[in-house]
C-alpha cells in the first residue's frame, strides 16, 4: 500500500543543491514557495517560483543524473515525499499525477528545445506545413531520396494549394516507383517495420503517435540552415514521437531509420489504456523525458561557456553522463560522435571550429577510433570538465 510521507522545510533552507548527486525522492508542494536557481544563468530562466501543486526535484530523481538546480524554500515549506520506487504505485493510485507531471515536462522540454535550436543553431524553425517542402527538398538534395519521397508526400498532403505544390508533385511522381518509402499514412498495426534510410515522421509534420523501438536504430535530427544536424542516435528500448502524442502539436525534428527498424507503435487511445494499466511504462516514460530535459539544460548551460574548446570538453562529458557510463578510473568511453560533430552540438560557427578543435586536442586526453571520439579515462575528463565550467562561471560573476 502506498504510504507517502510529509515533510517540513524552514524559510531559508534548501530542499536540494545544484551538482549534489540525485535524490532518491521528489517533493510536491503542498503549502509554501520554492524558488529554483541555477549556477549558470541560463536564457530566458530568471529563477522558477514553485507553490503549491508544483513539483520540484523529478528530474534528477526519474533520471539519475546530478542536481540541475538549487531549490530554496522562500516561506516555510510542507511537502509529500515521493520516492522513486513508490512512482509506479502512485501513477495506478493517482493518473493525473503522472499527467501533470509529463505534460509540464513536455512543455518545458518544447520550450528549452527552441532556446537550444536559437542558441546553439543560430535558426527558429517555422513549424507551418510550408517547411516539409524545404526539408523534403533537402534531403532530396542530399540524395536521401527515399526520405525525400516520404516528405513530399506529406507537403501534398499537408498543403494542397501551397506555393511548392507543382514541384513537389513533379518529384514524388519521379521517386515514387522506385522509393522503400513506407507508412505514409498513420494505421492500427500495433508494430510497424521500416527498411534503412527511410522516413518515420518529418520535422513539422502532425501527428499524435509515440514510438518504442524494439529492433534497429533510429536517427533525430533537425534541417538547419542548409545541413541535417544531428540530435541523438536512438537504440532498442528507447522511446520517441512522445511531444506530438502528449501535445498534440507538430513535430520537432525528424526521424530517420539508422539500421532496420521494427517500431512498437503507442497512439492515443492506446496511451490513455496504457496510463490506467501499464504503470511501468508510465514510470519509463517519465524517465526518459527526465533524460531528455536534464540533458537540455546541461546543454543550455553549455551556450553559456565562452571559451571554445572548453565548450567541447564540457559536451563530451555530457555525452558520458548521458550513456550513464561510469565515470571512474580507467573507465572507457567510446563516443557515436566526431569531432565535427561535437563542435556543431555546440553550436560553434564553421569558421571557428578548425581552432577549437585543435586546442581541444592539445588539451584532452582521447584518442579517434573509427572517426569517433574515445575517451580512454571518464573520471578524468569529467573532473577536467567540471572544472573548467567552474572555473569559467566564477569568472562570469
């Protein structure tokens, strides 16, 4: 039986401390405010103010990463403690719990998304249906064309009186018969198998279902400013398409099968089954936004670092804690990324990159396998990074 405790903060402590390592538990406010700061400010966060029914600490909590940010009871302060265990037990007692807690994550994570794409990719991307054209037409370019096929498909579809509408059907009449394009349109099948190098869903493009992958890998990416950035490269177990299905509101990058795919498929309808039912996946998911929205914050925080290859320094390290991979002496990390890569995730200009690379290589300890990066030492290069984002944030003061 699910037992929840209540617990006391005097005005003036601290309910948790920025980089102190997770909690075990997360608090609901029941009376009082808690205020939320972090050590490096980032755009467009003044310091969250809390109350009652809002939540605090779930991030680190669903995740298991370090504190993100430092809550301070600004009156006295009465809370339910939740532990992590007790979640799944609170969701089967308590669905809108759960619900509130995603939606307010998906919204967050909307919201830190296009602070990242400004920031780190200089762009705001447009999400009108004009935009599958630019995106379908890149990929055409690029010659991804079965990606390409499915994304003029879906400016047809989307606008069937839009300004591209005569080359867009011009071109998907051309790729059609040859394409492995496949599920143009939303359907019931509970799972779905999708050939390499094809299209799942499109930047900008409605829809309303999530995906779970059961084989294959799955590449997120955005179209900016005339090149495919990549976002994350997704494996069996992991989750995506949640935003759409939760918000009801347009895709935010694209999806692109990596390796053969077989996608267990989550609509609405079988959502709303799954919260009432299925606490554990409702816990899992809670997890992997958890993720998400920590890893965008890190990253967020990463804009804020002046100094170039220290930037890099402090996004490999991020790529380690994101793998959960230990960090500990002679504990090895082989990266997914290239040094190219890295220096577009954070968002360096072209023209800065060759210099920042090549300091970075004078001043960290790693090693290209196959293109990638590896780091023969996580404890090190995490204790470096820390320390010079440290270093630099004092500085800043």
């Amino acid at each position: 039986m699910l037992q929840l405790s209540f617990v006391n903060f005097k005005r003036g402590s601290y309910l948790f401390v920025e980089g102190t390592p997770q909690s075990d538990r997360f608090y609901i406010i029941q009376v009082g405010q808690v205020q939320c700061v972090t050590q490096v400010k980032i755009p467009g966060e003044q310091g969250r103010m809390l109350g009652p029914g809002d939540f605090v600490g779930v991030i680190p909590c669903m995740s298991n990463h370090m504190q993100i940010e430092t809550a301070i009871a600004m009156t006295d302060v009465t809370c339910i403690a939740v532990y992590k265990s007790q979640y799944p037990e609170l969701i089967a007692q308590n669905t809108p719990v759960a619900m509130k807690i995603i939606r307010t994550f998906a919204n967050r994570m909307r919201v830190l998304n296009s602070q990242l794409t400004r920031l780190t990719l200089n762009n705001v991307t447009m999400e009108t249906p004009e935009e599958l054209f630019r995106i379908a037409a890149y990929f055409d370019g690029a010659g991804k064309r079965d990606v390409a096929t499915y994304g003029y498909y879906q400016y047809l579809k989307a606008c069937p009186n839009g300004i591209n509408l005569p080359k867009a059907k011009e071109r998907f009449i051309a790729l059609k018969p040859t394409s492995k394009a496949v599920y143009f349109e939303s359907s019931a099948d509970p799972t779905r198998t999708y050939p390499k190098n094809t299209m799942i869903f499109s930047e900008c493009q409605t829809g309303n279902d999530m995906f779970i992958i059961q084989k294959g890998e799955v590449t997120i990416s955005k179209v900016v400013n005339g090149n495919e950035v990549i976002l994350a490269l997704l494996k069996k177990g992991d989750m995506f398409g949640e935003m759409a299905l939760i918000e009801n509101k347009p895709r935010s990058a694209n999806a692109i099968v990596h390796d053969d795919c077989v996608l267990m498929v989550v609509n609405q309808k079988n959502f709303n089954q799954m919260v009432s039912t299925q606490p554990q996946l409702i816990a899992r998911l809670t997890t992997t936004l958890a993720d998400r929205l920590w890893s965008m914050y890190r990253q967020l925080a990463n804009t804020q670092i002046s100094e170039p290859w220290v930037k890099l320094l402090d996004m490999i390290s991020l790529q380690i804690e994101k793998s959960k991979t230990p960090i500990a002496p002679r504990q090895q990390y082989q990266s997914d990324v290239t040094l190219e890569d890295l220096a577009n995730m954070c968002g360096i200009p072209t023209q800065n990159q060759p210099a920042a690379i090549i300091e970075f290589q004078k001043m960290v300890q790693f090693k290209m396998v196959g293109g990638k990066i590896f780091i023969p030492n996580t404890e090190e290069l995490v204790k470096q990074a820390t320390v010079h984002r440290n270093k630099l944030t004092e500085q800043r003061k």
